[in-house]
C-alpha cells in the first residue's frame, strides 16, 4: 500500500531551500577543487621545469657567449698522468663569413687558433684528422681546466673543460 501525503502551505519557500542548500554546497565543492588544484601545482608555478634547462648531453661542455662560432661537446681527452692531452670539440660556423676560434687552456694560457670557414662544421682532434695536441697539460684525468673561447668581435667566455683518459672504447683512439 502507498501512501501520499500531503503537507499544507506553500511549496515555494522549501524549494528556494533546497536550491540555496545546492548552490551552497556546488560552490563549497568547487572552492575545495580549486584550492585542492593550487595547492597541487603551486611548487611548479615558481619552479623552473626541468625540460626548459639547458645542459650538455655528452661528456664535453658547450660554449655560450664566446662569439659568432658555437663550440659544442668541448673537451680534453689526456694520457695518465695528465701532462698530454687532446682537445676535442666541434667549432659550428652558421655566418656567411669565416670566423677564428681562439682557445686558451688552463692557466699557462696554451693558446689553439681554429680558421672556420662559413657555414660549415670543424670537428677537432677527431680520429679522421690530425689531434690539437697539448704538451704541459698538467690536468689529470678526471679535473677540469679552465678554458677560454673567443670569436668575431665578442668579448669571449671562460669556462670549464672536463679532462677524460681513453679508458672508455669511443675515447681510446682520442688519448695521445
């Protein structure tokens, strides 16, 4: 058996309840969304993303700021004892001009001079060509030695060049 039961009076007034007590609680659920939303993203609102930082993917450090030439993968790869090294890098010329590369390294200033012609790419102390050979290194295997790079009219940048032995296969036929 079903009953119905009436009530008496307006109807009105209780549904403009019930749709208040709705709104009420829809706007409660989105405020608690929204802060449950910044609270979950605030860290990367004022931290860099990784993605967006550059950085070397090889063993060799890029050169920023030393001119017209871009220096890419710079590195020293040096016999044990380091007192011999070989500079490797690849010099990128993208001017229609020829550019020279001056590199200093370590404090001795052991200074390498580079012709790059325009538009092209120079690899240094690949296995094809001849090794930029450093005597008097003085850097062992495993160091860094500060290097300076300087093309065009650009004031150049110092940086740090990481020094490698040969132990690993692909740098063996680099070590003098």
């Amino acid at each position: 058996m079903i009953s119905i039961h009436r009530r008496s009076g307006s109807t009105r007034g209780r549904s403009a309840a019930a749709l208040g007590t709705r709104n009420r609680r829809l706007i409660a659920s989105l405020a608690v969304g929204g802060a449950l939303v910044l609270t979950a993203t605030g860290c990367s609102m004022i931290s860099p993303q990784a993605t967006t930082i550059g950085y070397s993917a090889a063993e060799g450090t890029n050169v920023h700021g030393s001119g017209p030439l871009e220096v890419r993968n710079a590195l020293i790869v040096a016999n044990e004892d380091g007192s011999e090294g070989n500079f490797v890098a690849a010099i990128i010329n993208r001017t229609d001009d020829s550019h020279t590369l001056n590199v200093e390294i370590g404090e001795d200033g052991v200074a390498l001079t580079v012709r790059v012609p325009a538009n092209t790419t120079v690899s240094l102390g690949s296995e094809e060509d001849e090794p930029l050979l450093i005597e008097e290194l003085d850097a062992l295997p495993g160091t860094d030695v500060t290097t300076f790079f300087q093309s065009g009219d650009a004031e150049g940048t110092l940086v740090s060049v990481p020094v490698l032995d040969g132990s690993l296969d692909y740098l063996s036929a680099l070590a003098p």
